[in-house]
C-alpha cells in the first residue's frame, strides 16, 4: 500500500463521519468539523489512487443528475468530472425542455428523476431564500418518495451553489490550500483577506464569500473582510463567522479598506458581489414582476458599483502583503481582469497573469471535492472501501 494513501486512511478512521451516509451535502455549516476534516481526506485519496492510474468507480451504473438554474462551467464539468469519477453517468436536466415549463411541481419533477439517479446536484443562486428553499424541497420530496415505497433508494443531494453557499467552491479552496502550505494544521494563524472587488456587472452572488468566511474561521485562519460601505454579507453568517473564530482561538476582523485588508497577509482572495440588501430587493422586484423596477435596480447598482473602482487587486496592494507578489492571490473564476475581459475590473492583468497558474490549480481540486461529498454520502464504511479500491487496482486506462 502507497504509505501516503495509509496515512490518509489511518486519519479518516479517527473521525466520525458516520451521519454523512445517505445524507445530503447542502451547506459546509450543517457538517462537523471531523465531517469536513473526512471530506478533505477523501478527496485527496481519491486524487491519490486516480494521479497513480488506479480506478475509483464504486458504481457499475447510476446516474448523476444535475440541474443548473444558473450559467457554469467549472464547477458544471466539476460535477460530470467528479460523478465519473466514481462511476455515474452525468444527466443534466434542462428544464426549459422538461415539463417544469409546463408547472410541473418540485415533487413531481425530483420523483421523476430519481428512479435510476443515486445523486442529484442543484444550483440555484439567483435570488435571495429562494435556492436554500429549492434545494430544502427536493430534498423533503424524494426523501417522502422513498419513505412511501415509490424510490427504492433515496438519492443524495449535493448543493452546486446556493443563494447563501458555495460548498463545492470553498472545499476546492480548502483543499488546494492544505495542499499548498502541508496539511489543514498548517492553515492556523495565517492571515487571509477576503475582499470586495469592483466588477462592471451587478448581481454576482453573495455566497463565495460567505462560503469562505464560514469555513476559513472554523480552521483557525486570520480572517480580515473588507468591502466598502453598504456591501454588506448576510448578518447572520458574518455573526456566525465571527462565532467560528472566536470557538477556534483566530481573528475575525472587519473593515472598510481594501488596502488595510491586504496588510500582511498571506493569502488574498478579492472577489465581486451584490449588496445583501439590494438582493433582497431584487428578489421582491422578481417575484412582483416588476421589470421597471429591476432595470431601475440594475442601473443604481451599476452606478453605485462605479464609485468604487479603486477596489481592485493591483500589483501595488500585493506589495502590502506578506509575500509581495508572491503571496497567494485566489479566485473562484472567471475573474473581471483589466484590460481582457473589461476595461476595469476585480485584478490587474498583470496579478491574474502572474497567479495564472496557481488559479487553474485551484480549480482542479473542484470534482475530487463533489467526488468526496458522493462517496461520504454512498460508502458506508469509507476506510473499507478505499482501501479496497487500492487492492482491487484496477487500471482506470490501459496501456499495453
């Protein structure tokens, strides 16, 4: 046996994870902390079988069903990427051509998926309640189905993004830095700011942030948020934030200061996001269907967005930083860079080139994060599993 793979098994089997089988994985904050520890394992003894050309399929068939109520990329091939991993044929479920378009009900729809699927993966981000609400339904819905003998198997869900988290993301975020520094205790005492970033667009969703704040405090890291005035995060997770940090022994500070953010720091992550407030607004200005309100809306956030243009990650800010440019810049992608994608933007083109790589790096770790969350949901005794996955070996390409 890889002595690196023994030594992740001999972790995981030190935690208890048991209440993770069969169960849904919607928001990082409904898990334990040796439930997130088991998730981050995983993760890296699956990458760790697949990087030394060892299959990890524990299904022989199945289906992932996915629905995106909002646009993707890395995190959509993240979950087809992470569910054929493990086996499952990814089936994405477009509902403009379902019977949805037809008022089709959530129970309907998530029985009806769910004959063959083993997992079910959501994104729903757009609106303020309104995703967490979804997600909640879809859950109660096929949970009741199997209960009333229509499923024979309850299908688990995994949270692609919601109004208030971002799991998938987070965990990628996680992962990539407990490979960076050496392992998840190497994490304490470092300092991170997490930053607003001007953006050109409006509306980008609150939960990255929120995702980061929650999970980065509940592991004993440093954590500075900084957005300008009236940019605030949904009270009750900044709260909650400040709670993790103060449970841990590290720091949750806020401030209204990019650049006071950026001071020694050992890891940036400057990111765009809509106003809580205003969100909720617009929530309300859809569900009224008030199309001149939104435009109204969109046009005040714009305008609003527009003052604060100095907001963004420059080589002079990255100077303020423990490692100058070389400290770690992160960013979920894709980012608002200047000069490529828009005039003025989250970072200089300069920043985002330079970190390029490390980027796409942290993105990779995205799918082994989804493959974790299914494989904690599916495997009853994960050690056993893994370790007879090892055994097993069977090549997941051939070469002759």
């Amino acid at each position: 046996m890889d002595s690196k793979f023994n030594a992740y098994l001999e972790e995981l089997g030190k935690l208890d994870y048991s209440k993770m089988y069969n169960n849904d994985f919607l928001h990082t904050w409904d898990k334990t902390t040796d439930e997130l520890k088991a998730m981050y394992i995983v993760a890296d003894a699956l990458r760790n079988l697949r990087e030394r050309n060892i299959s990890t399929r524990i299904f022989e068939s199945g289906l992932a069903v996915s629905n995106f109520r909002d646009n993707s990329t890395r995190t959509r091939f993240s979950f087809a990427s992470g569910t054929n991993l493990l086996g499952l044929q990814q089936q994405d479920l477009d509902e403009s051509k379902s019977q949805v378009a037809h008022g089709e009900t959530v129970r309907e729809t998530a029985t009806m998926i769910s004959f063959m699927a083993d997992v079910i993966g959501i994104r729903d981000d757009k609106f303020i309640g309104e995703g967490d609400a979804y997600m909640k339904e879809v859950s109660e819905s096929v949970e009741q189905s199997w209960r009333d003998g229509i499923l024979d198997h309850r299908p688990t869900l995994v949270s692609l993004q919601s109004d208030s988290d971002h799991p998938t993301q987070s965990s990628a975020d996680m992962l990539y830095l407990i490979n960076e520094f050496g392992g998840l205790d190497k994490l304490r005492g470092k300092k991170v700011a997490v930053t607003w970033a001007y953006s050109p667009s409006y509306g980008k969703p609150l939960s990255c942030p929120q995702s980061l704040i929650m999970l980065l405090t509940r592991f004993g890291m440093d954590v500075t948020l900084a957005h300008p005035e009236g940019y605030d995060l949904m009270p009750d997770l900044v709260e909650q934030a400040g709670k993790y940090a103060e449970e841990s022994g590290c720091s949750f500070r806020k401030t209204n200061s990019m650049a006071e953010a950026f001071e020694g720091a050992v890891i940036v992550i400057p990111k765009s996001w809509a106003p809580y407030a205003a969100m909720e607004e617009r929530t309300k200005l859809y569900a009224a269907g008030d199309s001149a309100g939104i435009d109204r809306l969109e046009q005040e956030l714009l305008a609003q967005n527009a003052t604060h243009m100095d907001w963004c990650c420059t080589p002079e800010l990255m100077e303020k930083t423990v490692n100058g440019k070389d400290t770690i810049y992160m960013h979920p992608l894709p980012a608002d860079i200047n000069g490529v994608s828009c005039e003025h933007g989250e970072v200089a083109n300069e920043v985002f080139d330079y970190h390029r790589d490390g980027l796409y790096k942290e993105a990779s770790y995205k799918p082994y994060a989804v493959a974790s969350m299914i494989f904690l949901q599916k495997a009853k005794d994960p050690v056993a599993t893994l370790r007879a996955l090892e055994e097993r070996g069977e090549a997941r390409w051939y070469e002759a």
